[in-house]
C-alpha cells in the first residue's frame, strides 16, 4: 500500500469568549495550523494528515471542543507520496 499525504481546510465558528481556547487546542494537534481569523470568530484551518480517516478524526475533535459552533470542512486534497530511491 503506497503512503499517501492530505492536506484539507476548515473554517471553525466558535464563541468568542472561547477563541483563545479553541486556537490553542487546535494548535495541539498533530498536522494542524491556524492561519488566521481569531479575531473574527471564524478560524482558518490547514491539516497535514496520512489517511482520510486522520482528516474526519481532526474534524470530529475539533467539533467536540467547548465553543465550536461548527467545523466546516472548505476543501481536500490527497496524492500518493513518493518515495526517494
């Protein structure tokens, strides 16, 4: 089975009082990175992940975390990564 590389983005809503919070638990995980929005609300989202299923499992974790309204996947991308010789 060949390795393959994801990279997705997200738009995260949350509550304000909640932001800083919420920017550092993202902050946290594996693969993840915050380019923005804090002071809007709406966080903006890189993850670097495996497998698919890395990219649904980041999703769900940042949906469950205290002041997210919602976790909104934007775009994804996957391709087979080359091994060097």
């Amino acid at each position: 089975m060949s390795r393959e590389c994801h990279i997705s983005s997200l738009v995260v809503h949350s509550l304000p009082d909640c932001m800083s919070s919420i920017a550092q638990s993202i902050g946290s995980l594996d693969g993840a990175e915050i380019h923005g929005g804090q002071d809007t609300g709406k966080l903006i989202v890189t993850l670097e992940t495996d497998t698919e299923s890395q990219v649904v499992e980041r999703i769900n974790a940042i949906q469950l975390l205290d002041g997210v309204l919602a976790a909104t996947l934007v775009f994804h991308h996957f391709e087979p990564v080359q091994e060097r010789e």
